[in-house]
C-alpha cells in the first residue's frame, strides 16, 4: 500500500463507518472492514510520520491520562426548564407570547446522558469538553474520539462547536453490566451512568470499548447564516452526525402535545435512554429578544416524561437539618428499583405535607421519580394498613442539638445558631470547590474541628494554627500545614465566589457573578428594588438576599476584613460611533468572532445575531451571507470590517 492508496482506504472505512454508526445503514460487512483496516494499521506501523488525523485508528484508544484537565466551554452550556404537565406547557407559551408573536416550535426527543462540546477548527477535531458546571468542564478530547458518531473531520472552515448527548444502548448497558457483574465489580446504576462513566475513563481502551454515541442537540460557537434552528441542525447532521430519531417543527400548540404523548407510548422502542421531550423556538433571531433567567434560556424547556410510580413500604423517618435550621422529615423506604435506579429514600417536604397525606411509619405508598427528581410519596394505600402502623409526630427539638425548635406551621426551624448541623454544614459549603475552594478541608474534617471546638463559625477558619491541627489525631506535619496554607490562600478571593460561599438561599454561582458585576463591593447595601432590576433576578431572590444581609450584616462585614477579595474588573467603555448601537456580525472576519465582539462591546455597541429594523449597524466581512442581504432590505447602515476599525481610531 503507498500513500495514495493509503488515503483512499482511510476515506472508504470512514464511508463505511459513518454508514454504520451515522446512517443506521451499513454499505460493507464487518470482514470487509476488518480486512481493509488491518492493511491501514500495517501502513502506519511501517510509516508512523504520515498517519492521518482522521485515520479510524485514532477511535481504538490506547492513550492513558493521569487526571482530565479543565477546559472553559467556548459558549456556555445552558439547562433547559423543567416542566411536567399541560398547563405548565401552556404557562411557558404564554411567557413566550409576551415577548413574541409569530414563532414556531422545534421539538425532538430528549436523551437522558452526558452533555458534551465537540469543537472544529478548519475542518479538524480539536477539543470535547464534558457540560460540567456549564462555563468549565473536563477536557475528555481522547475519550470522544473513539466515539464512532463523532467525525474526526468534518467539510467546514472556521471555528464551530456542536453541543449534544452522549448515551449508550440499553442492551449494550445490560451487556456492560453483566461483565461488570462477572468480574465482581459494582454495576451501574442506569445508562446515564454508564455513559458518563465510560467518558471519563483515564483508560480511553475503555471507553473505545463501550459502544457509546453522540447525539447532537444544538450548535455553540458559530458564523453560520441560517435562521432557523432546524436548518441548523440539518446541516449538522449533513457533517456526518447521527440524526434524532424523530423529530417535529410545527407553529401549532396541539402538535407538540401530541408529538409529547407519541413520544411518551413510544419511547421504550428507541434504544437509548430518553426522559422527555425537548421544545425549543425554532427562529433562531427569538432568542435573544426572549433572553435567558439565571438558570435557563427562556426559548426552550425540557417536557419531562411521567414519573415512573411504584409502591414499597415506609419503615422509618429521620429528620434532616439544612444550613438555614429548616428540619425537613425523610421517609426510609423499602429499597425499589425505578427506571434503573436503587430508591430507599423519599423527600416529605415538611411535617403538614405528612399531617394531610395521613402518612404513617409501616403504611403502603406509592413512590414516583422522574429524571433527576428526587422520589416523592405521592399516595398512601390506606386499605393495605394491617394494624402494624404507627404516627409520625411533629418534633418540638432539634434532633443535632436537642434544642427548642420554631414551629412555623409549614417550616420548622432550629433556632440556635451553634447547632453543630448549621454550624458544620454552612463551613462545609463555604469551603467547597465553586466557593472558596479550601483543599483538604472536607466533610469529616469540618465535623472533627467543630467537635474539638476550634471551629464555632467561619471566620473560626482564619484562627486556626498548625499548633491546633498537629494536636488532633492523625494529623501529621504535612497534612496540618498543607491545610493551614490551602486556608491562608483561599482569603484571596473573587467576589462572586465570596457572595456564593455565604449560602443565601436561592443564590448560586451564576446568580452570585451578577450581583458582584452589578454592584461589586457594595453588593449587600443594595435594596430590593435594586435587586429586582437585575436580569432573570424576581421578588423571591430578592427578600432572601435583604432578609439574609439584614441578619448578617456584622459578619459580612467581619469576614471582609479578613479576607482580600478580589473586585471584579470592569472595562472602561471607550467613546466611539458604536456607543449605544445594536450591531450585528456577518461573513468571514480576519480576526475571531469572540475577539470582534469583545472589542465592539468596549466600543460601546450591544452585539446581537440578527437582523431587524432596529439593527444600527452590520458588520461584515468576506462571503457575507443572508444578514448582509437582509440588512440591504431593511435600509440598514453596512460597514465593511477596515471600516469598523478605522472608526475605532
């Protein structure tokens, strides 16, 4: 074989492959592409400087990596909405309706994995990020390569990311589960599981070996034209990516709920794990005009499939006590398996919950879970009580501390702020990793402190010395000082972090950056009119955030004397033609896209994907598209990309 063949046997069994595992269609038989593979893994033997990058060798594994590094995703990867039942369909088409008129849905099945962003530059594979928190994930670039429904090349320039799915076949799961089972190791829970664990092997052998496939949903990055999301998405799968097994585009409400009863008889007959319907607005110039809440984007939901019910018994309750002191009752359940999944827990919710559903220990219920909801009891089976039951009554202590508890009908509260359950759980979520990120210090570990009294509340922390960890058993030299330095670190800190550590109720990560951008230090002098004005913030964020400043105030400020926290940065805008204008993006530019718009933004201009009437300004550059065509319809000022930086200057 010389290189020209060589290249043409690799295009034939990427043919072959992408027909098997894209096209559901094979076009050659399993010894046809073993023989021909078997010649291309002798030519790269004999000549390992000319092996193509998109040789099917690449997929085998083979590589083993000591840990994933972390990776920032290119856009963020947003959740999508919950919703559960008809009129919530019909709630969230209102809120729609508020904000536009004439749309229409784009609807496809919702598989139940691990969300992954495969990214393409010029053409090539060049990263796989798994979702993560959303904005950083793990770089599993390795892994994903041996995904056979992942094309290693794919015939478009630029830089472009795809956002999907990655799932594995209920009957290859089986399969893993009952080698696993064989060679005495712990089987997964469900496919989901499999999938993510298969993705993150350090051994990508494994995963090469485990049958996964990759089906996308959405497309991040981009400088495509199109102007409808299932245009998009089928010019995705022409790149050689697997296509949703069904599919609906429709302006008509009706359609979608029968596309979401269809799916929902019919969903055991696709081989892959699904959960729901996905329901997303198919003009793609509505997003931005519908905008997005700190959680989700307001132009898609997730119409989650029925809570799978089945019935098993309450043998006990035992009441936990949150960070805030709110005890809420855990019923203790007779182990059942649902979709695939171990249950032996269910959430009450609160003590009235238990009061008017006429829960009793030893009843008969009926239990529903659906997606990554955690079980509830929804029925008691009062005609299956057999005398053996026995009240649940309401607690009048605390069960940490034994203290008087509040009872407030609904919450029950423990008032006593040295509870070891609010003490021990708030030190625990300010040192975690999205918080300040206090390595070493662990669940455990915060609970021996606390137990030996060297830890009474957070700013304890910043007390500690080596003297009082070498005291404590099983702490050595190095482990005590590796933890006192990790402590000392963390007082440098960003202010979001800092705001998220605190543990405000309904404040997390994101919602913690936009408080810290909006206001940075003044953050908690802020007042609930204030609040309510930011982005995707409503009236229920901002009592929590007033309530809980107003209550802390004297530690909040104590702990920002102790630490150095870090302001968040703000670029001063620059005065140009651009300030206040609406300008959009388009053609081929000699600089990124992101590079392009940060710079417009610090110009003063709000950069948006589409083009309307109150569009100020379209940027172009080479093999300008539709948006430039649209933009001569609608009388819209065009300027070429020299022009846009000779009016930076």
């Amino acid at each position: 074989m010389n290189i020209d063949e060589y290249k043409k046997s690799i295009d034939i069994l990427n043919d072959w492959a992408k027909a098997y595992y894209s096209l559901d269609n094979p076009i050659a038989s399993d010894e046809e592409y073993d023989a021909l593979y078997r010649k291309v893994v002798e030519f790269e033997s004999k000549n390992p400087d000319f092996i193509a990058l998109n040789s099917p060798t690449k997929r085998v594994g083979g590589i083993v990596l000591d840990a994933f590094k972390k990776a920032k995703h290119l856009t963020r990867m947003w959740s999508m909405e919950d919703i559960f039942s008809e009129d919530e369909l019909d709630l969230w088409i209102k809120r729609v309706e508020k904000s536009i008129s004439d749309f229409s849905y784009y609807c496809e099945p919702k598989f139940d994995g691990a969300s992954l962003e495969v990214i393409y530059e010029d053409g090539k594979f060049k990263q796989a990020i798994t979702r993560g928190d959303g904005q950083i994930g793990e770089d599993v670039s390795e892994n994903a390569k041996t995904i056979g429904s992942i094309p290693l090349e794919i015939k478009y320039g630029g830089l472009l990311s795809i956002t999907g799915e990655v799932v594995i076949n209920k009957s290859d799961f089986e399969q893993i589960n009952r080698e696993r089972e064989e060679q005495g190791e712990t089987t997964f829970a469900n496919p989901r599981n499999a999938a993510a664990g298969s993705l993150r092997q350090l051994d990508t052998k494994i995963t090469a070996k485990r049958k996964l496939m990759f089906y996308p949903w959405g497309v991040g990055i981009n400088s495509l034209e199109f102007e409808l999301l299932s245009e998009m998405m089928d010019f995705v799968y022409d790149l050689g990516f697997l296509k949703a097994p069904r599919r609906l585009i429709s302006k008509n409400r009706d359609e979608v709920l029968a596309f979401y009863k269809e799916m929902t008889k019919s969903r055991d007959e696709i081989s892959m794990m699904l959960d729901g319907v996905s329901i997303k607005i198919n003009e793609l110039v509505l997003e931005e005009e519908l905008g997005y809440t700190i959680k989700y984007p307001k132009w898609m939901v997730a119409f989650k499939f029925p809570a799978v019910e089945k019935v098993t018994k309450i043998k006990g309750i035992v009441v936990q006590v949150g960070r805030t002191g709110v005890l809420t009752p855990v019923a203790i359940l007779e182990p059942v398996n649902i979709d695939g999944a171990v249950v032996e827990r269910a959430t009450l919710h609160n003590f009235d919950e238990i009061q008017r559903k006429d829960i009793e220990i030893n009843d008969s219920v009926i239990i529903i879970r659906s997606g990554d909801v955690i079980p509830k009891v929804t029925k008691v089976l009062n005609d299956r009580r057999d005398g053996m039951q026995t009240k649940i009554s309401r607690p009048d202590v605390c069960p940490i501390c034994g203290s008087e508890v509040l009872d407030e009908g609904i919450l029950i509260k423990c008032q006593n702020l040295s509870c070891s359950a609010r003490v021990v759980n708030s030190i625990i979520h300010f040192a975690s990793k999205k918080c300040m990120n206090i390595d070493g210090l662990g669940d455990k570990i915060v609970e021996l402190l606390y137990e030996e009294k060297l830890l009474k509340n957070i700013e304890d922390l910043y007390k500690l010395s080596l003297e009082d960890l070498l005291s404590l058993d099983g702490f050595k030299d190095k482990k005590s000082q590796n933890l006192i330095d990790s402590i000392q670190k963390s007082k440098k800190v960003e202010l979001h972090k800092f705001i998220n550590a605190l543990g405000i109720e309904h404040i997390g990560e994101v919602a913690a950056i936009k408080l810290a951008e909006n206001f940075g230090e003044n953050w908690h002098k802020i007042s609930f009119e204030e609040i309510i004005n930011i982005d995707g913030f409503g009236e229920e964020i901002a009592k929590s955030i007033c309530e809980f400043v107003r209550v802390n105030e004297e530690r909040i400020l104590h702990l920002n004397n102790i630490l150095d926290i870090k302001k968040p940065k703000k670029e001063e805008k620059i005065d140009s033609v651009f300030n206040d204008k609406t300008v959009v993006i388009t053609g081929a530019m000699s600089k990124p896209r992101g590079e392009i718009q940060h710079l417009l933004e610090i110009h003063g201009a709000k950069v948006t994907k589409s083009v309307s009437k109150k569009t100020d300004f379209v940027v172009y550059g080479k093999d300008a598209g539709s948006k430039y065509d649209k933009a001569m319809n609608l009388g819209v000022a065009l300027m070429s990309e020299e022009e846009m930086f000779d009016a930076f200057r």
